[in-house]
C-alpha cells in the first residue's frame, strides 16, 4: 500500500519548511511509502483549499501510484504515536479538523472537495458528509484507539504549559480525559502568518456554512448527481495548465 500526501499551502514559508524537515523522515522511520503532493495557489485571490486539495488529488491520481491519501495541513508536525499506515476505512479529523485519512476510491467515488467553498471552512464538514452518506465507512479518529497515543505539534498555537496544551487538546477534540490525541506548542521561534489575509474573512464564513447546510439538505437521491458535478472534476483546467 502506497501514502500520497496532499498538501494545500499558500504563504506559510515557515511552516513549509519545518513541515518538509520532519515529517518525511517521521514516515521514512517507519516504514511508510510514501511521496508528498503539495499545490501552492499562487494568485491574489482569497484561498481556495478545497481546490488546492483537489489538484494534488489530481495529479496523484494522473501517477496512479498512491492507494490511500492524506490530505494534511502544513501547520501540524506529528511527534510520536501517529500512523500513517492504510486501515480498512476511513479517519476524520487525522491530528485535526480538516486533515484526514482517505482510501483512493473513497476519495473518487466523493469527486473530491467542493471548490465553491472559498476561503477556509465547512469544506471539511461537507467532504465528510459525502463519504459517509456515500456509504464508506467514515469513523472519527480522536475516539479510535489508534489516536490515544498520538502526539503532534500545532504551529498554529501559542506557547503553553504542557498543563495548557493538555487543556486545550482536551477541548479541540472533545474529551474529558487525557485519552486520547495531543497537540503540543512549538516551543521554538517561528513566524506565524496573519490568516485574516489569506484564510480567514467573516463574509466567506457565512457563505461556507450556508453552503455546507444547503448540501446537507438536499435529497438523498439528487447528492450522488451533486457531488460528480462539484467536485475534483472542476480542477482538471487548472492541472492542465501546471508547470512541468
């Protein structure tokens, strides 16, 4: 079984490279094939996530070679206890909300992420509502005993206590003990992005949940059309027209 990696980045040069440092070597330690497929969105636009996920998809797909994916944010680092290896279904919320663990075919029968979520948001919640109403076996990795020895860092969190991180892994992945995933701080010196630029706007929010409900909402024999219609097929344009 062979991992491909796909990995949505923008603007995060700090990120990238601690991200490019560690966690190849983190796999290569244990015995994980594997080859990363990172898509930069280079224009002015807002960020489009979804679509950057979806090229990745595409090329990764067009090589034929991985049989499983992770779609993985740049700004989380695992520690110890993570895996990577295939399993016979499907993860949510792999190390966080928005990264998970994806068998190929799952993946394609989804036609991957809606590319009419802009922005950051909801396009996760939206994925998983398509593989599981697909009906794949979608389960929810922080309550799975292979997540409870699971520790990564978050670059995105400020410094804390190891008393703090606990807390706040505690309250991210919904538990009330501390079994289960752990997110540490990055105790050392790091340039954090503003994602008000590039992520974050108050309108594009509102937009995404309201997508995420309508999609929700439509009948179950008219999402199979929906999801073929608004998916990874809209990236096939923009992978065209990649550098070589």
């Amino acid at each position: 079984m062979s991992l491909g990696i796909l990995v949505p980045y923008r603007n995060r040069p700090a990120y990238l490279g601690m991200w490019m440092a560690r966690v190849p070597s983190y796999l290569r330690e244990r015995n994980i094939d594997f080859r990363v497929y990172l898509a930069e969105q280079r224009d002015s636009s807002p960020f489009n996530i979804s679509i950057s996920r979806n090229v990745a998809a595409t090329v990764a797909l067009d090589e034929g070679w991985a049989t499983y994916f992770v779609i993985h944010d740049v700004d989380i680092i695992p520690v110890e206890g993570v895996d990577y290896g295939p399993w016979e279904f499907d993860a949510s919320w792999l190390l966080s909300a928005g990264t998970c663990k994806i068998r190929k075919d799952s993946f394609v029968a989804a036609n991957g992420y809606n590319p009419h979520f802009i922005g950051w948001g909801c396009e996760d919640v939206e994925f998983y509502h398509r593989i599981s109403s697909l009906g794949f076996d979608l389960r929810w990795w922080p309550h799975d005993l292979a997540s409870h020895t699971s520790v990564a860092i978050n670059l995105e969190w400020p410094t804390m206590s190891e008393a703090g991180d606990r807390e706040w892994s505690r309250g991210y992945f919904l538990r009330t003990d501390d079994v289960g995933p752990k997110f540490v701080s990055y105790r050392g010196n790091i340039t954090r992005p503003d994602k008000r630029q590039n992520f974050l706007c108050s309108e594009l929010e509102t937009a995404n949940r309201k997508l995420c409900d309508d999609v929700q909402e439509i009948p179950s024999e008219g999402k199979a059309a929906y999801f073929a219609a608004n998916g990874m097929n809209l990236a096939s344009s923009i992978v065209c027209g990649r550098a070589p």
